[in-house]
C-alpha cells in the first residue's frame, strides 16, 4: 500500500476527528457548535452529499426546535 493511501486511512485519527474524507460526511452545528456529524456512502458523491446534507439538516432543526421549546418552559 503507498504510503500516500495510508496516511488519507489516517486522516481521521490525526486530526481528532475533525476531518473526513468522504463527501458523504456533514457536520452538524446547533447554536455555532458542532456537536457531531452524519456520514453516508454508498451512493455517488453527489448522492453522498446530498442526502448527508438532508439528513444533517433535518437533525439541526429537531434539536434546535427541542432547544428553543426546553427554554419557553
């Protein structure tokens, strides 16, 4: 295996989980932070994107909406 591939396998790790290489994988923010990520493959890049964005985006807004609920109360 060229060392190349091996230090991408390797991203990761020595970036603290900071740093993907896949384009299926969005983080996730919730009042400026980022509090995680959703990661998806198996499709086209695009595809990857697209329905990691979607996903990503649709969990920001549950969370964001439970947020903004637990402070009315």
């Amino acid at each position: 295996m060229p060392a190349f591939n091996l230090a991408i396998e390797h991203a990761a790790a020595a970036s603290r989980g900071k740093l993907t290489i896949l384009y299926g994988g969005i983080p996730i923010g919730v009042d400026g932070k980022i509090i995680g990520a959703v990661g998806v493959g198996g499709g086209s890049e695009e595809q990857d994107v697209n329905v990691g964005k979607a996903g990503a985006a649709a969990l920001e807004t549950a969370v964001s909406e439970t947020h903004e609920h637990e402070k009315r109360d």
